[in-house]
C-alpha cells in the first residue's frame, strides 16, 4: 500500500505540473527544458541535455511463484555535447540507474548500476542527413525494430556498445556496417566489454525499390568465448560462430494499409554443435482516418525455431541475439523470439489530444514441445523435458496509455497479463503473471 501511495504521489506532482505548462502556453508564456535555458548561455559548439524516469511496476506472482514484489526504478541520464566543427562531435553520457523497495538483499543489473559511463564517443561526419558517418566509441546501436540488435531502453540500465560503426548514404541507397562488443554492467567497478564477445554487422538499405517501403537486407556474425556461449547438448561448453542472415522490409499501401516483416535464418557452428534456426515476424495494418480517434487496428504473427531434439548435436533454438523485446510479444514480456508461435490482434487510437491507447491480445504455442518456453531476455521460464505438457502456452491481455503532459514529459501506464494454458499449467502449477506498472519521463 505504501508503494502504490508513492506512485500516486509522483503522478499527482507531475501531472500537477502539466497544468501549470498549460497555464504557461494559454498565457503566451514560452515553455523551455532546464537544458534549454542553460544552452541559451553557452556557446553554439557545446550542448548539455538529459533525461529523467521514473517508473513504478508489480509483479504478481513473480516468475510465477506465489507473493508479489514491487518496486520503483529511477534513472537520471546527463549529456554534453561538443561540435567544433559541423563534421565533427564529441559526445559523452553519464548514467546513474537504481531500484527502491526491492525485496532483494543487493539489487544489480539490469536494475542498479550507479553512476557510469553509458555512451562516450567520436562522431566523424553527419549521421542522420550526410553522406558518410564513423561513429568510434561506446555507443547505442538499434538495427530496426529491434528484434535482434537494441539498446533495450525499457530495462533500468539499457544496453551500449564499444564499436566503430560507419554509415554510408546516398541515391535511396544506404549502408550500415559496424564491429562491436557489448558492455558488461559492473557492480562497483567501471563497465567494461569481454573480450572475444563480438558482433559484428551489415545493412543495407533500398529506399527507392517499391514506392513508399523500405527494404534492409543484413547479415550478423556473433562470436563468443566459451564461457558465454550457450551450454551445449552434451552440457559442454564451447567457442560460439553464429551467423545471421535476413532482411526487413515496412511500408504503406493504398487505403490506409500498412506492412512489416522480418524473416531471419541461423547458421553456424558452437564447438561440435551445428546452429539451425529461423524465426519471422508479419504485420498487417490499417489505419481509419475518417474514425474521430483514427485507430489502427493490425494483425501480427511471430514464430521462432525450437529445437527438436535435444540429443542429435543440432541447435535449433533461435537465438535473439542483443534484442530490445519489451512489449514485442506480450506486455508481461514472459515471451521472447525463441521457439513460439505467437499470435497477436491489437488496436491503437488516439481518443484525446496528447494520448494514445494500444490494446491487444496474445496467443502463444511453442515451436516445439520438447523445447521450453523462453522470456523476452532469453532466460528460460519452463520445459518440459518429455514434451507431455503440450504447446499450448497461454494467452497475454495488454493494454497501454502514453500521455504528453509537455512536449519533454510524458505519463505513461500499463497492464499486462498472462492466462496460462496447458503448458504451465502442468510445468509451473498454473499460476498466472500480471505486471502493471506506471512511468514518467522527463527530458531534461
């Protein structure tokens, strides 16, 4: 109870203070960020900005034991920005991450990770609107949706890369290749990549082949030590090759249609163990504009790979790689792209100015029986080592709201069930997952 007061607290101050910008605009009084009014009095070579977020969630029961956590996260971000030249950025970003009210004895990643270097790089080039962009140093890097490369920006600490990265662009053609390593969050010490644990990419991306699409066709190439390879068959450990070829193309089309879709195959080799596996993701949409509340209402399916046999030296478990998974499968985030079939009908609208409502619902079987259920961080949730408790997962009811109480703060809340079926029913005691939670983030 104490918890769900100070959630309503914070809502209340800030909404409070979405009024009084209100106020501010109705009186033809210019509304500015903090950063804003301190670039005003620095010169035009150096920027500051950031970022504050708050968010509030409950878990219950958590990972489906009974009993219940809740807890706040807090994360405050501070930019400086330095640009001598038009061609040439020095960008740095210090991050402090934290929870309240954890019901752990020391909190770690992916919650805490107090003051540290998040982003810190050198930027050659204009990366949005030039033709040619080298980025050097630890850096965000989001290739798409997400689904296989992000930042993960929903988890407390989110995710960045020590990589160089260059970005050619020009005539509907474009083309993104980079080497990277991803940092691992340390608890009192600095964040630091593991050697060996690379990845490294290509896109390249048709603007100009089918009217109003896009088309990226890519191809990844992870490598890891043996130590954070997945185990193998046989319970050994090995050094990992994975390669990941694939392409994704989004668009619009006639009468308010819109398309996306991602297909991704895996090949490669870990120790004795051959990698085998695909996974894909379809959407199809159509927007009302004539409907006051203009919703769009799209069907979504999503399948990835299971492994068939646990025995015959072949993985055919899809592997999600670095993926910002948040909300992409299900609100509950219990589901990853890894060995499910996962059915999704969902509206989005926008019922008042400065909000806008999605609501869905999620129909989950796995790929493979003998396979188990994995979350949207990869971590197993439950198998079934005999395959008797079927494929039937269960079904997830979402539902989300974003406010813009100014242009820099936005209220955001949401609800997210998962009804068990058959399969945890008999693997984790039927227990649902429900996880609500409530956010506030401020650009500084």
């Amino acid at each position: 109870m104490r918890r769900l007061l100070l959630a309503s607290v914070l809502i209340s101050s800030f909404a409070s203070l979405g009024k009084s910008q209100d106020a501010a605009r109705s009186a033809n009084i210019v509304v500015q960020k903090p950063s804003d009014l301190v670039n005003d009095q620095l010169p035009n070579w150096l920027r500051v900005g950031g970022e504050v977020r708050l968010r509030f969630e409950e878990f219950a029961p958590r990972s489906y034991r009974s009993g219940e956590d809740s807890y706040l996260l807090y994360r405050t971000r501070f930019d400086l920005s330095i640009r001598p030249f038009k061609w040439l950025v020095f960008f740095g970003q210090a991050q402090d991450a934290r929870p309240f009210f954890q019901n752990v004895p020391e909190p770690g990643p992916p919650y805490k990770n107090a003051w540290d270097l998040h982003q810190a790089y050198v930027r050659f080039g204009k990366n949005d609107d030039g033709p040619i962009a080298l980025t050097v140093g630890r850096q965000e890097i989001n290739l798409g949706d997400e689904r296989l490369v992000g930042s993960s920006n929903w988890t407390n600490n989110a995710r960045t890369f020590d990589a160089a990265r260059l970005r050619l662009k020009g005539g509907g053609f474009r083309l993104d290749a980079f080497s990277a390593s991803v940092v691992d969050q340390r608890m009192g010490a600095f964040d630091h990549h593991t050697q060996g644990n690379n990845l490294h990419g290509l896109t390249l991306g048709l603007d100009k082949i089918l009217p109003g699409s896009t088309i990226e066709p890519y191809l990844l190439w992870h490598v890891a030590p043996a130590r954070l390879a997945p185990v193998l068959e046989s319970g050994a450990r090995a050094k990992l090759n994975e390669k990941t070829a694939g392409f994704r193309s989004k668009g619009k089309l006639p009468s308010g249609f819109d398309y996306s879709v991602e297909m991704a195959k895996q090949f490669g080799r870990s120790g004795d163990e051959r990698i085998d596996a695909w996974a894909g993701h379809w959407v199809f949409g159509k927007v009302f504009p004539s409907v006051r509340a203009k919703p769009r209402l799209f069907a979504e399916y999503n399948f990835a790979s299971g492994d068939r046999n646990p025995a015959d030296g072949v993985r055919g478990t899809f592997d999600q790689i670095y993926p910002t998974a948040h909300g992409k499968y299900g609100y509950s985030d219990q589901v990853g792209w890894r060995n499910i079939h996962d059915a999704h009908l969902a509206v989005e609208f926008q019922p008042i100015k400065r909000l806008n409502v999605s609501t869905g619902f999620h129909e989950y079987w796995l790929a493979n029986r003998f396979d188990g259920l994995y979350s949207s961080s990869s971590a197993l949730v439950a198998r079934s080592p005999t395959g008797s408790a079927g494929r039937y997962v269960g079904s997830d009811l979402d539902a989300i709201g974003t406010y813009s109480i100014r242009e820099s703060i936005k209220l955001g809340v949401g609800f997210g069930h998962l009804f068990p079926g058959r399969f945890l029913n008999e693997t984790l005691g039927g227990r649902a997952f429900t996880y609500p939670y409530v956010m506030l983030d401020w650009i500084l």
